[in-house]
C-alpha cells in the first residue's frame, strides 16, 4: 500500500523536514510515506488567494489518480483517536488502493479537491502551521501501524 502525503509549499524548516522524514524512514516497506511539494500559487495582492487555490487545485489533481483513495485535510473535517485512525487504517489496507493526504496552501484546498476527497480529515480544532501538520500526518500513520503490530509505541 503507497501513502503520499501531496503538499502545497516547497521549503519546510529545517525541523520539520528532519521529523517527517524520520517517520518515513520508520514507514519504509510495504507501507512507504512519500512526500510530493506542490509549488504554491502566486499571491501577490489581496485578491489573488482565489487564483492561487485555483493553480494548487490544477496542480493536486494533476497528481491524483483515477483509483487513489483522496484524503483532504481539512480543519472541518473528521476528528480521529489514534485507535480510530488504526481502525481506518486497517481497512484501507485492505482495499490495496493507494492513499493521498492532501494538505492545502495558506489559504486552504479549492473546491474541486474537496470533491475529490473521499475523506475530510482534521488534525485538530486548532489552525496548524502546514509544516506541522506534514509531520502530525507521518506520526499518525506511524502510530496507527505500531497500533495494529501490537508495538509498545502507543500507550493508553
């Protein structure tokens, strides 16, 4: 099973490009993370937020394909327990279908996306920085397969 996590922006910190990338390592095999950067749309004055979505949302769905299974996230979308995540996470490795998380530019995904996303998930009710929320998506996923291997990583 492929998992991509596909990106509006190219320069994360330095912090967070280490942290995601640790949890990619520790996802290698059968369930490898991919990161794919999408260039942000060009803002440059207060009305070109509309033009800019438009452009990231071309440039997300030049990358979905037509089987994928489409995660938007998405601060209205649903909220998961790490077990619940693993729940999810079970049975999609069941379905074999590739799986994108989609994490929008700043001024969040274009409607278009939205529709192709067979899932809204939320992070948290909190507004995240977009480099956060790449590493938050690693870890959870990271988590929810040392759920489902029984490994001492997650605690209740």
């Amino acid at each position: 099973m492929r998992w991509r996590v596909i990106a509006v922006g190219t320069r994360l910190g330095g912090w967070a490009e280490a942290a995601f990338n640790d949890y990619s390592r520790r996802l290698r095999g059968a369930e490898a993370l991919e990161l794919c950067e999408v260039p942000p749309g060009r803002r440059s004055a207060r009305g070109d937020a509309v033009r800019a979505i438009a452009t990231e949302s071309e440039r997300i769905l030049a990358l979905l394909e037509p089987r994928s299974y489409n995660v938007a996230l998405d601060e209205r979308g649903r909220q998961y327990s790490s077990v619940q995540l693993g729940e999810w996470l079970a049975a999609r490795r069941q379905s074999g279908v590739p799986v994108n998380f989609i994490i929008g530019g700043a001024d969040g995904l274009g409607a278009e996306v939205i529709k192709r996303a067979a899932l809204r998930w939320s992070l948290s009710a909190l507004t995240l920085p977009h480099a956060l929320a790449r590493v938050l998506v690693a870890e959870q996923l990271y988590r929810a397969t040392t759920l489902l291997a029984g490994h001492p990583y997650h605690r209740e």
